[in-house]
C-alpha cells in the first residue's frame, strides 16, 4: 500500500545487544530513502528481559501512545499495564492466567493439566472447552452462540 503516494514504504529496526528490540524507524523511498516519525516505535526493558515501556507514534509522527509495563514482585508475571487503556491481569497458583481485563475475561477454569475447562467473560459470555485424550481442543462451546469442532490427526 502506499504511503502518501509513494509506492515503497517500510520499517528499520534496532536493537540492543541481547538482540532485543528497541526501536522503529518507518521511511519512505522517493529518490532516496526518507525517514519519517511516522508509525516510529521505541521499546525498553527491565533488568529479567521483561518489555517495560512502549511508545507509538500515529501515522503523521504525533505521539500516539505510552504505554508503562508492571510486574508482579519477584516474578515474570505481568500484572498490569498503564496507559490509554490500563489492563490488569490475575493467576493462579499454577501461573495460569485467571482474568485479564484487556481481553475481557472475568474468570478461566482449568483442568488438571493445566488446560482451560470455561472461561467466563465480563460481557456475560461463557465458553466451554473439551480436549481428547491427548489434550488436543475437540470442541469450544460458546454459549447461546455456536459450536466449533475441531479435527486433528491426534498423538
């Protein structure tokens, strides 16, 4: 797609010396190459490796997002993050996600091995999970909306 005309468009990116990403850079190509703060991206870091920040520019280089990552204590887990849209998450005592506001989840349950039995959204939504015996998905039940099956060649 072109980008105000011009017929190639495209990213370059950083990144720091553990091969992480920290940047974009969108440009354009008239003649030459032309750099732009258009859709330019900047990440960085927490000591374990976990994304701490990340800022967006919009599609004409005016500051389009911030957004600010946090963890647990002592953990990976992310247990939230602030921004435009702040997001919280919760686990269980296995690590399993048990609801995450961003993707409106009120509450998962999981089977023994660790698989999601139902998961219950905020929005009054219930789905239900069936796995085979080698843990494959089989079927996803949302209800008062539709069945999925799903087929696999099994273990």
């Amino acid at each position: 797609m072109p980008f105000n005309g011009y017929g190639l468009a495209g990213d370059s990116y950083a990144y720091d010396k553990a091969n992480r990403l920290t940047g974009t850079d969108f440009g354009y190509y008239t003649t030459s190459w032309q750099p732009t703060s258009a859709y330019d991206a900047s990440f960085s870091y927490d000591s374990s490796g976990n994304i701490k920040t990340l800022t967006r520019m919009n599609d004409v280089g005016n500051f389009y997002c911030d957004m600010t990552y946090h963890y647990i204590t002592n953990t990976n887990r992310l247990d939230s993050i602030s921004g435009p849209n702040s997001v919280t998450y919760a686990y269980d005592n296995n690590g399993n996600v048990e609801s995450d506001t961003y993707r409106g989840i009120g509450f998962i349950l999981y089977d023994p091995d660790n698989m999601p039995d139902a998961m219950y959204l905020s929005n009054g939504t219930d789905l239900y999970y069936e796995n085979d015996v080698y843990n494959y998905r089989v079927r996803n039940t949302i209800v008062n909306n539709s069945d999925n099956f799903y087929f696999s060649a099994g273990g």
